[in-house]
C-alpha cells in the first residue's frame, strides 16, 4: 500500500509536458499566453474590409497554416498589441518556401484594403532551396531581415519543425532558432548602425531608431506552404 500510496504521489507531482497548443501550469504562472488556440483564427484579424475576405490561411490538426491560391494572401495579425515581449513558437517550411513573424511594426502600407506592416520580421525559409535565402545570409532563417545575419551551425531544413523565439526589450532584439541564439543585437549601437547600413531599404534608419515599441504580431504569406503552432507570447516589464 505504501508503494503505490508513494506512487501516486510522485505521479501528481511530474511536471508533464505541454500538449500542443496549450500551456503548461509554470508558463501560466510566469505571464505567458497563447496567441493560437489550436482550433481557430480567434484573436487575429486581417483586414479593415467591411466585408472581411477568407484569408489564405487555414487551421488543420492543430495547425495554423498558410494555403496558397486559396483565399485572399493576407498578414495574420493579432488583435492585441505588445511593447516588450517574448514571443515563442514553432514553424515548419515546405521545400523553397518564404515566409516571416514581424513585430515592432512601425507603420503600415495599404493596398486594396490589405494590411501591410512595416516592422522587424524574423526571417522563416527553406535555407536549402529558397532562392531569397540563398541571395544573402541577412535572408536566411532566423535572421532580422535584411538588417542582422544570424549566427548558427548551418542551414534550416525544409519539412521538418523548428522552435523560435523573439525576444523585444527597449532597443535589444534577441532571435532564437532551434534553442540557439542567432540574433543578439543593441539597436543603439554604431555595430548596429553599420549592420543596418548595408540594408538598401528606405525604412532602415526609422526601424532601428524603434519610435514606436507598441505594435501586433503579424504573420506572412509569402512563398508555399509554412506551418505554426504552439505560438505563445509573455510581456516582458
């Protein structure tokens, strides 16, 4: 009897993983969110359109997935805004696929309704095969596009899943691939100004200043198929 008494304690007491799309009682307790209940699109939105367009998105088996040719291609964007973060999640890219996580958005652009963000994006592609990615390392997986290269082992593979983290506190960026720092960055710093003075876009100088910190998560439709799930945000004091 006190074997299986002694038993049953130590199975109350285990700290089990996290089922998809959930959050453990620790991560709860440490101020994380979920921002994708598994099911739905709940807690995202994608256009100003009084008649909302189906987005070109779709959620299967626990999965929030982009679907090219079907539906309007639109930035997912969360309803909610964020200053400081860290925003974890999981992703993973059919061969030659493009597409990135963008945050601290500065402004927007419109184009028959569609929300544009002009923001930061942590880059998500096949590094194999994308010919984007192969242009430059400031294009590959887990980079700050365009502005910061990521730092890692070699290149990320096309179908299977990675886990990513962001981390966006005051001026510092943190991009995380596969529990790997890739990006550790201190905007106000002449390093920074040089690493973004490679960049040839008009909106560098104004990102990296980082006037406005309050801003969605947006999600991007841009080349094949790429997967989410188990994407989750805690506000960083």
């Amino acid at each position: 009897m006190r074997i299986v008494t002694l038993f049953v304690f130590l199975i109350a007491h285990v700290s089990l993983p996290a089922k998809q799309n959930e959050l453990t009682r620790e991560e709860v307790k440490s101020g994380w969110r979920l921002l994708f209940d598994g099911r739905s699109l709940e807690g995202w939105m994608w256009s100003r359109d009084p008649e909302v367009p189906q987005p070109s998105w779709a959620v299967r088996d626990g999965v929030l997935m982009t679907t090219p040719g079907t539906g309007k291609e639109v930035y997912l964007l969360t309803k909610d805004s964020f200053t400081d973060f860290e925003f974890a999640f999981e992703w993973r890219a059919e061969a030659r696929a493009n597409s990135g996580v963008k945050y601290r958005i500065q402004m927007y652009g419109e184009s028959t309704r569609r929300i544009e963000p002009v923001g930061f994006e942590y880059q998500i592609t096949d590094d194999d095969a994308n010919p984007d990615a192969l242009s430059t390392p400031r294009h590959t997986a887990g980079a700050l596009y365009d502005y910061v290269e990521p730092h890692k082992a070699g290149p990320a593979h096309a179908k299977i899943w990675h886990r990513a983290r962001i981390v966006a506190r005051g001026l510092h960026i943190e991009h995380w691939l596969d529990d790997v720092k890739v990006i550790d960055v201190d905007l106000d710093t002449e390093e920074a100004a040089a690493s973004f003075g490679q960049s040839k876009r008009q909106s560098a100088s104004m990102l990296r200043r980082q006037e406005k910190r309050e801003s969605p998560i947006a999600l991007q439709i841009h080349d094949g198929v790429v997967e989410f799930r188990n994407l989750k945000l805690r506000p960083l004091k």
